[in-house]
C-alpha cells in the first residue's frame, strides 16, 4: 500500500485538496467490470481513492444516536425487540485466562453462506418502525429532534476525529428543514427532509444501509487488498446501499482450507467465554455455538450533508444497569515482534476503529490467542483513542482521510443514481488495482435488492406494525 509520495509531497496534497468532488472524478478508460455486472451499461465517471486526496480537516460527523434495535434467532427469524442482546461477563482476571477457541467445533451451527439477506433484515425494521422517520414541525425527524445536545456541544475526541453535535441554535425556524453547522461560514441543510416533507411515505433519510459496508468505505484509502461492490437503488428519495460478493470473495470463501474454516468459528466461541444471556448466570461454554442469530443496533447519523440510518450488530452490552453502553468482542493473535505490532496497528485497528466509531460503541475487548487457538489474556481498548495508538507510526492511517473519503463517496453517489427506480441497480465498484471507483448500470433480476414487499409498504403508505417475521 503505497501512501508516501517522493518529491513535494506537502505541495501536492495542498493542491489536491483544493479540488470538488468533480475534479475527483475522471473518465474511465480501462473500466474493470465483474463478471456479475458484464450485462450491465456502463458509464464515464470514477472517484479516485488515494489517501492524500483526503487528507485534510475532519468533516461534520453527528454523533450516532440509537433510533432502535432488533433481533434474529437462530432460525434467522426477525423479532422488533432486543430478546438477543448479550451482557459482558468478564472473566475475574483478564491477564490470566485460558479460552479454547477450537472447543465444540464439531457442533458448530453455521448460517448458509450462499444465502444473503442483502437489506432485508433492515428492511424489515424500517417497515415495522416508519413513524420514527415521520417529520415533526420544525422539519427534523422525531428521533433528530430527541437526540438534540445543547448548543455547541462536542463528544470527546479520537485523535484529530470529534464527535460533532449540532448546534441547536440554527433549528428552531417552524417549518423549515434542520440545518447542519460543519464550520463557521459554512451551513449544510438536511437534504431529504426538504423534499416532499407532506408526503407520510417519504423516509425524509439520504442512505440505509449496513454499519459493515460504510466501514469498507472508511478502510478504502488504506485498503491494498480486497475490492468490494456497492450495490444502490434510489427509491422514493432515499439511497439504500447493499454490497454484492465479488467474485474474488466467492472464489475465496468456496476455497477455504479446513484451517480457515475453524478459525472463523474461534471468534464465536470467544463471545460465549465472556457474555452471559441474562448478566447475572455465568457463561454456558458447552452449549453449541451458532452464528445464526444475532442483536443489531439501529442508529441515526449525519455526515456532512447526508443523513444515514444503518444497522450493525452488537456483540454485548455491559451490564443489566447499563443495556445502552455497547462492547465489541474480538480476537487476534498474540504479537511477539515489533513487525507484528507495527501490522496490528496499521492494518487491524483501522478497521476495529470503524466499525465501533461508527455506531458509538465506547470500546473493544480484545482476546489475544496463540496459534493453537487458545486465549490467554483480555486487553480493552477505548474506541476513540485507537487512532492515537498509531500515530506517527511510518505508513500511518489517518480518521480524517476515512471520514472525508467516505463523505465523497456519497456525494459522488448522489451524482451519479439520478433514477428513482428500486428495479434500477447502480452497481459501484473498487479494486486495489485500479484504486478507482466505477460504476455500472443494471436492471438484471439478479442485482434487484429492494423486495416487492418493501415496496409496496412504502407506496401503499401502510406501516405495518410487525414484530415477528422470518427474514427470507
């Protein structure tokens, strides 16, 4: 991953980052294209990705606030409630553990990997929860109006990344939409709540999506590896955003080795060895684990100009006195040289970071395992100090450049899908080669994520009130 330039870095990044979002996008000349989207027509735009495009201030990110939550079991059943959420239950000395991650493989429950449920899940719960996305008076959603610090308020740092609160100040105008303060002279209005504020079934939101496709985009920049496609459909005003398995992906997860294959049951086993099901019965290590089921926070945030709901699933909470603070589990293996931990700061923790940062989960608990799978220490980490762990390390990432390039991105979706149409896929995609992002235009039946169910709900402006459903 190449991130240093020879010569007069400084000048060039100082002159890049004066550039729109259009001087960001270039003609294509060589368009990569998967296999999955060959049918498909396509365009002339791209969205360069390298990091010193982006380095530059932070742009306004509105701490996320919870607007919800949901259930699946182990039957992938959907419940509009929280009966799966977990509680941390640590074990009495977190330096001196001895977890076997490889203990009841043999009955491990996985999910159909060939089976994808794309947004439904998400889809579901908006379905079940749409008065929440209903307007009040003043132009802002009733979770927004909710959710309101006081004027000027700010959360903590994450190294040069702030939480930023909107100031309350500029919202109280009747009847118009809520503004956003990104700096001084600078004002962001709430772009969907404008449109069609009298109409019940818009969802007044810009994107819906999962928690895990926005950290890919927030890892791009840094990203030397892995590509991925982004699936989007503008319907009724809002973008929803689902990722499509390339075919280097399905290549790989169809070519896994036995050895692979238990590894990616050892962080399941982890969660069992430190949560419990109620907060106060211990942990049951020998019951089977499953990767079925599962708790997912719903949240409500603003970057910029675009206003997100997305959902992203929680692994535990804290305690029974305190359901709203969140914990992420992980594992990773012990590191016994510099390099290793030169690694593990430039590679892991940005994407740790992400993942957390992006719906306000307050920190990580790490189990550190050894080769044969066995965790023998816990260590936590402060999700808005993980940036600092890395700074000034050679090759470093920067939250900043994450944050900005997500913003584009965005944009330069809002650029390009310019039909509403949930039968219209526009398919974004990236490739560590090219370190572009392209995109495609299809209707094929295939790429079509948006359910006639869904649909239907939406125009027929008919909320229903579910709190049951299988996800199919």
């Amino acid at each position: 991953m190449k991130r240093q330039f020879e010569g007069s870095q400084h000048e060039e990044q100082a002159k890049h980052q004066k550039k729109s979002l259009e001087q960001r996008t270039v003609p294509q000349t060589n368009q990569h294209v998967s296999k999955s989207a060959m049918a498909a027509h396509v365009k002339t735009l791209s969205l360069q990705t390298h990091p010193y495009l982006y380095d530059r201030r932070n742009p306004f990110f509105r701490k996320p606030a919870e607007i919800g939550s949901f259930s699946i079991d182990i039957n992938r059943t959907f419940y509009n409630d929280a009966r799966q959420l977990a509680y941390y239950f640590p074990p009495k000395d977190c330096n001196r553990v001895n977890f076997d991650l490889g203990h009841g493989y043999d009955t491990f429950i996985k999910k159909l990997e060939d089976h994808r449920d794309r947004l439904d899940l998400i889809l579901k719960w908006v379905q079940a929860n749409r008065r929440k996305f209903k307007l009040n008076t003043g132009g802002s959603t009733q979770n927004e109006r909710n959710s309101k610090p006081s004027s000027g308020q700010e959360v903590k740092h994450v190294g040069e990344q702030k939480y930023l609160q909107r100031d309350q100040g500029s919202n109280e105008k009747s009847g118009r939409c809520d503004e956003t303060k990104t700096d001084q002279n600078k004002v962001e209005p709430e772009a969907k709540s404008c449109i069609n504020q009298n109409e019940d079934n818009n969802l007044h939101t810009d994107f819906i999506t999962w928690r895990g496709h926005l950290t890919k985009l927030l890892c791009t920049p840094y990203e030397n590896r892995d590509g991925w496609i982004m699936a989007v459909s503008l319907f009724n005003g809002t973008y929803y955003m689902s990722e499509v398995e390339t075919e280097e992906a399905k290549e790989q997860r169809l070519n896994m080795t036995d050895r692979q294959k238990e590894m990616t049951y050892w962080g399941h086993k982890f969660e069992q060895y430190v949560t419990s099901v109620d907060g106060k019965q211990e942990p049951n290590t020998e019951g089977a684990v499953n990767n079925c089921d599962g708790y997912c926070s719903v949240v409500r945030t603003r970057l910029n100009s675009h206003s997100l709901v997305f959902s992203g699933e929680v692994d535990c909470c804290q305690s029974l006195q305190n359901k709203s603070h969140y914990i992420e589990l992980k594992t990773s293996r012990e590191m016994d040289t510099d390099r290793q931990y030169r690694n593990f700061k430039r590679f892991k923790l940005i994407k740790w970071w992400a993942q957390s940062f992006l719906v306000g989960v307050p920190e990580i608990i790490c189990g550190f395992r050894d080769d044969d799978g066995r965790v023998l220490r816990l260590e936590r980490f402060e999700t808005l100090r993980v940036p600092d762990l890395q700074k000034g390390e050679r090759n470093s990432w920067n939250p900043n450049v994450s944050l900005n390039f997500c913003d584009e991105f965005l944009s330069f979706v809002k650029k390009v899908v310019d039909q509403d149409d949930p039968k219209v896929v526009y398919l974004f995609e990236w490739n560590a080669t090219s370190r572009q992002v392209t995109y495609t235009i299809t209707e094929e039946p295939e790429h079509v994520f948006l359910r006639d169910w869904y649909i239907d709900s939406i125009r027929n402006e008919n909320p229903t009130h579910l709190s049951t459903v299988t996800a199919t």
